[in-house]
C-alpha cells in the first residue's frame, strides 16, 4: 500500500539567513511519520513572493503540505495570501475570526495602552482566508488554517513553535487531514538509544546484524552525543525488526542505555524517585547545562535540588568547600576537584546524589599537561562513587555538549551500578 506523502514547508527569511533556526520542521516531520505519512522534504524559504509562491506549488504536490509562519499581522506576512494565489481561490474574511481576533487584539491594546485603532488593519488580514478554509482557530492572534486543493490537504500554522503546537491536535482532528490519515497504514516504530561508542560502530552492528530492507527502514543519527538507531517497521515485518533489536542488544548491549526514547535527562530523574532520592550538580566548565537538561524535564523538581556553577576557584573554594590544597597542588581541572565539588554540592543542597564537572572547554586556558578537551566528572550518592576523566574532541560548543552528556550519564552509571567501561 502506498503512503500519503507529506511536505513540509518551513517560511521565515531570519531562518534562510541562519539568524534562528528551525524548529517547526523536524516536528512536523516526526509527527508525519508517527502518523503512518512518508515525510518526503522540508522546504526552509525565505518571505519573498516568488520563494513563496514556488515553495507552495511544489509542497502542494503532495497529499498533505504542512506550512508553518507568515500568518501575523505585518506586510512582509504573506503565507495566506500566496497560499490562496497557488490554490486559485479568492480571499475573503471570516467575520466570526475578525471577532475572534478583535477580542484579543483588544485585550493586548489594553494592557500596552495603546489605542486599538493600531491593530485594525492587522485584524482585518489575519482575519483574511482563501474561499473555503476552515479556520483552526487562534494561537495568539495567528488563525491555523485547513485548505483542500486539487488532492492536497494544507495545513497552515504559525510560526512560533509553541504556538503551532497548540494548534497542531486540532489540525489532526479536522476532517480533511483524518481523511488523509485514514489512508496510511499503521506502522511500528522501534528507537535504540546507545552512549560510549561511535557511530560507525553502530552502522558496522547494524549491518552485520542484516541492515534495513523488508519492510524495515533503519537510521542512524547522532544526537546530543549520543548514537540512535531508529527502525521504522511495516506491519507486515515485526518479526525482522525483533531480530534485528535482538542482535543489535547482543552485539552494543553494554552502550544501550534506552529502548524507549527517554532521554537521558528522564532516565536520570526516573532513577532517582525510583529510590526516592534527590540530585544536585556542581558545574564549572558546563555553567550550568546539565542543570539545564535536568530541568527542562517537566516535574523534574520532585528530584532535583538545585546547582551551583562555581567557575572561580574562589566559588568553589567558598560555596563547595574545595580545599585551597586541592587547587593549588592539583588545579581547578583535576580529579581531586571535581571529587571535592560534588561533595561539597551535596552537602551544601541536601542532596543524595550529586555529579561534579570540571573541564577546559577553550579555546583558551589550556596547557601541555592539561589541553583543550579535558574534563573530570565525578558522581556521588548512597550507593558509592563514580568518576570520569575524559578527553574531547571539537570546539568549545561540543566539549560542553559532550561533557554535559557524559556527566548524567554518570549519574545513570552510578545508580544501576553498570560498571563497564565506556558505557
């Protein structure tokens, strides 16, 4: 059977100049594909017409084209407008929007105390739509919009990602994209999430456990500094896609860490309310990001305490009570450090658990003995300690982000106790 295919078209020319980047096309895309549609491109186009109105008329090729930004109130908001141009209708207003619209747009006149005659013209072409859309309703003033067009259902959203999260259920739930839906068979999804090896260890795993093919579609991506292998599985080839879980187990089982697509930051906090304890980290070259990994975790505070980012020897000296010996004989990028900052966040935040990182991250600040690249974890709690020396690769961007990564994924060593090395 043939799936729907889906096209994603991603407008905002801050994204084509690389001044934000985005986030609204890997949704759509994951979203498409949890669905049962073949994710076929992402288009990422600037705001003039003529990008726009190409863009269109490609994605529009398609049985579902999602389209998201272009919906405010400003000239250089153009996405309906050529929306309507590509599909042939004419725009006209929807009088129960521009209802919809006022009252918000009143509400936020109101509190800038402006006069709401600023807003009547932004009203009014938001509240503009091509002849026979169904209006998804509001996030903000932007109206999400579905629009059949010769065999393609668009589906128009706005920009900021939050808000076409908002908007995206009630898309689903229309009947034009049910029915598109309708058509895609239901297929299996399988995610292996591995940490320690590289990727082409993976890809030499995979391939000698018999590759994709017959009805499984298998990719690999690195992702936040780890390796996961995502197997896509027709309904007709589970049975393949358990051999090839079963061999990849057998072959990378002491690098696996999640089959069920936690992240790390999740499997850290699930651990500790697993045995009722509580976290804390000390940070010095990370400032701060795996606190905000750990946090970004809604409910993530029923576990996790707090942090102190010491990047002064003073601060760790002062808020963690690493002894001055300790930096003066060892440094501030030692072993013996970050021993002593995660047991000084412990004992300063009330914490069970508690995971310490001390680094170089560069460009500067390195020497001979200690380059670029060098990082200490250590991790401490009820059950005993962990500790990691590490040398990194990269820019000051990735031996953050690795650090980081390798920092809960110490936490998560010391509570399975899983000590192999690497993993």
């Amino acid at each position: 059977m043939t799936r729907p295919r889906a096209t994603i078209v991603v407008t905002g020319s801050e994204l084509v100049r690389g001044e934000r980047q985005d986030r609204n096309g890997p949704f759509l895309a994951a979203e498409a594909l949890r669905l049962g549609l073949e994710p076929e491109r992402i288009t990422i186009v600037g705001d003039r017409p003529e990008d726009l109105e190409r863009a269109f008329a490609d994605g529009f090729d398609a049985d579902l084209c999602l389209v998201s930004g272009g919906l405010g109130p400003t000239h250089d908001d153009r996405t309906i407008e050529l929306v309507a141009r590509v599909a042939g209708r004419e725009l006209v207003v929807d009088h129960a929007l521009e209802r919809e619209i006022e009252a918000v747009s009143q509400m936020i006149a109101d509190r800038l105390q402006r006069p709401y005659a600023e807003f009547v013209t932004g009203v009014r072409k938001q509240a503009t739509l091509p002849a026979g859309a169904l209006s998804l309703g509001l996030a903000g003033t932007a109206p999400g919009v579905v629009l059949e067009s010769d065999g393609c259902v668009v589906v128009v959203l706005p920009g900021p990602p939050r808000e076409l999260r908002r908007l995206w259920p009630r898309a689903l739930e229309s009947d034009p994209v049910r029915r598109v839906l309708e058509r895609a068979p239901d297929r299996g999804r399988r995610t292996l999430r591995f940490f320690g090896t590289p990727e082409s260890a993976v890809a030499r795993a995979l391939e000698d456990a018999g590759g994709d093919g017959d009805g499984v579609e298998a990719t690999i991506c690195a992702r936040e500094f780890e390796i996961h292998v995502d197997l896509v599985v027709e309904p007709d080839a589970e049975a393949r896609a358990d051999v090839l879980v079963e061999r990849l187990r057998g072959a990378l089982g002491r690098y696996l860490f999640s089959e069920d697509e936690r992240s790390i930051a999740e499997i850290v906090l699930d651990l500790c309310r697993s045995r009722s304890l509580t976290l804390a980290t000390a940070e010095s070259c990370t400032g701060g990001l795996v606190a905000a990994r750990l946090t970004s975790v809604p409910g993530s505070s029923d576990a996790f305490r707090g942090s102190v980012v010491a990047y002064a020897d003073e601060i760790k000296e002062s808020e963690l009570g690493v002894a001055r010996s300790v930096l003066e004989e060892h440094g501030a990028v030692s072993a013996q450090a970050a021993q002593e900052m995660a047991a000084g966040v412990r004992k300063r935040l009330g914490a069970d658990v508690s995971v310490a990182v001390t680094g170089v991250a560069g460009p500067g600040g390195a020497t001979v003995e200690k380059p670029v690249g060098l990082v200490f974890l250590h991790a401490s709690g009820p059950s005993g300690e962990e500790a990691r020396r590490i040398d990194l690769p990269g820019d000051r961007e990735m031996v953050r982000g690795r650090a980081t990564a390798a920092a809960l994924h110490l936490v998560r060593r010391l509570l399975t106790q899983n000590r192999d090395e690497g993993a």
